[in-house]
C-alpha cells in the first residue's frame, strides 16, 4: 500500500477512501449544511495567490492545463472483507484524530508566493468539517487563507512531486528541511483558482494532512452534491 505521498500531484485516495460514504458518516458525526457557503475576496486571501480562471482546469506539471478531478480508479472489491474491516478501522482512527488536532489548530508555516515570506501558522478546520483557514500564530483573528475543502482541486508535495510544481518564490526561500516538507494546496472560489504552499512540522504530519484531507475532500464533495 502505498503512502499519501507516494503518487504525485493530487493524489487518488487509498482503496479505503473508496468506501467513504460508510465511513465518513463516522468521521463527520456532525451536522452539515449542504448550502453552507463562504464568502471571500480576493483581497481576503493574504496567503493565497490567483493562478488561473478557468473552471475546471489547474496548471500541470508540464504548464499546460489539466483537468481536475479526484476520481479514483481505485476499489476496493480487491480486499478481502477482513482487509476491507482494517483498512476502514485504519482510516477512520487516522481522520479523526486528525480532525480533533485540525479542530484546534496545527502549527506550520505559511509562505507567501508574492513576497517570500515565511511566518508561523496554524491551519484549522471548523467543527462541521467543511473549511481549512490558514491563521497567524501570532493573532488567530488574522486569517490568511480559507477555503472550503470540497473545492479543493490539488494537492502537491515537493518531496514526490519535485521542485517544478511549485512557485519558484516559494522554493527559494526554504531550506533543505523544509522543502521535503513542503505541500501546495490549490482551491477553487467563483473568482477562480487559487494555491497557497505551507511547511509541516514533520514528514509524519506532511504524510497525514494529505491523506486525511483528501478523505475529507472526497466526503465534503459528496456531501454538496446530495449524493
């Protein structure tokens, strides 16, 4: 089996993922609305740039555009239903427990594309499991970034991905360290597509924030389309 970081770009969620709407209901215990919307400008976004207007469409590895999807090709008729018990039993400890830690804010560091600049954060998930704000560590009034996670359309780690998918603003700015720590998260608003890149605190932490967010991407998505 292999790791969140382990295919490159936006990674297609684990066999177990595929089995998320028995899961997710367990997970996610709270109450969602389906029509829950955040309203957000450009100007908001301090720790997020613009990169693209286009629906539908990111920028590739190669600069061209790309379709965006989290489909997956993955099932999980493979495993056996003991296989598929443990996987489920797996995921759903990993996701809660991260859930309860993003509830309360995890420590990274943001670096914005325009300036350079790296300042600690904390990235935050609400308690209904629909936004990820990135927020000072110095002020948690100050919101740098927020999205809501169904709109997510990519995630990248320069340790799998390489240095080619990310801001070459960004790359210069870090050290050897925290390159392999590095990941891009690119979401989509009415205005477009935007990215912000931030730095965990350990390859454990880089390894599960892509696992368990994209587990909640996949359950958020369905959860806004009714189905």
């Amino acid at each position: 089996r292999r790791s969140a970081s382990e295919t490159g770009g936006f990674r297609p969620p684990s066999r177990a993922a595929a089995m998320l709407a028995s899961l997710a209901p367990c997970c996610c215990s709270e109450s969602r609305d389906k029509h829950q919307m955040m309203v957000q400008s450009a100007d908001a976004d301090h720790g997020a740039v613009l990169v693209g207007v286009e629906s539908g469409m990111s920028v590739s590895r190669s600069g061209a555009p790309a379709p965006l999807s989290i489909e997956s090709g993955y099932t999980a008729k493979s495993l056996t239903d003991e296989e598929k018990a443990a996987e489920k039993a797996r995921l759903q400890s990993l996701v809660n427990n991260f859930a309860k830690r993003a509830v309360r804010g995890c420590p990274c560091t943001l670096v914005k594309e325009v300036t350079g600049e790296k300042s600690s954060a904390l990235y935050k998930i609400d308690r209904n499991l629909g936004h990820l704000s990135i927020l000072s560590a110095k002020d948690r009034r100050q919101q740098e970034v927020t999205c809501q996670i169904a709109t997510i359309q990519d995630m990248y780690c320069l340790a799998e991905d390489g240095e080619v998918c990310f801001p070459p603003e960004v790359v210069r700015e870090l050290t050897p360290e925290e390159k392999d720590l590095l990941l891009m998260v690119v979401y989509r608003t009415e205005q477009g597509l935007f990215r912000f890149c931030i730095v965990e605190s350990s390859k454990e932490s880089r390894d599960t924030f892509l696992e368990c967010l994209r587990v909640l991407c996949i359950y958020a998505q369905s959860a806004s389309s009714g189905s």
